[in-house]
C-alpha cells in the first residue's frame, strides 16, 4: 500500500475539518481549497489575474513541501464563481 502524505497550509480549520491543502498518494499530488491570500491572510490586491497568479504560487508551494517539482504540472482545474 502506498504511504499517503499531506501538506498542511496552516489554516486553524485543518485539525477541526480534516482537511489539508495538499496530498500526495505515490507521484499523484492533489491541491485543493486555495484562495488568493497574502500571508497575513488577506486577499491580494488588484484582479483576477494577480488572483489567479497568488493561487498558483501557493499551489506550486504545496506541490513543492510534497517533494513535487513545479516543472511538469499534468493538469490545472480552476473554478472561477
């Protein structure tokens, strides 16, 4: 059975949901529940793209603390409401 590990964000709510930002099953790394936040915690500044560009630096962070590398990415999902 292949070992499972999670990357936490820190978020006060992990311990409580059960949830993680990211977890990594053998060479699969699934990243989910990413918002465009500073590291104070408040949204970053300006659109849609400076949103979406914070997001993925945060993706890419929790891809790299799993032993991922940023280069190849397979696929990137994003929902935008």
């Amino acid at each position: 059975m292949t070992a499972r590990q999670s990357g936490p964000s820190g978020s006060p709510y992990e311990p409580i949901a059960g949830c993680c930002r990211a977890v990594r099953i053998g060479n699969t790394i699934a990243v989910a529940g990413t918002a465009p936040l500073d590291p104070n915690g408040k949204t970053v500044a300006g659109g849609i793209e400076e949103q979406a560009r914070r997001c993925f630096e945060i993706s890419v962070e929790a891809i790299e603390q799993l032993g991922g590398r940023r280069e190849p990415l397979g696929s990137v999902l994003a929902g935008l409401e």
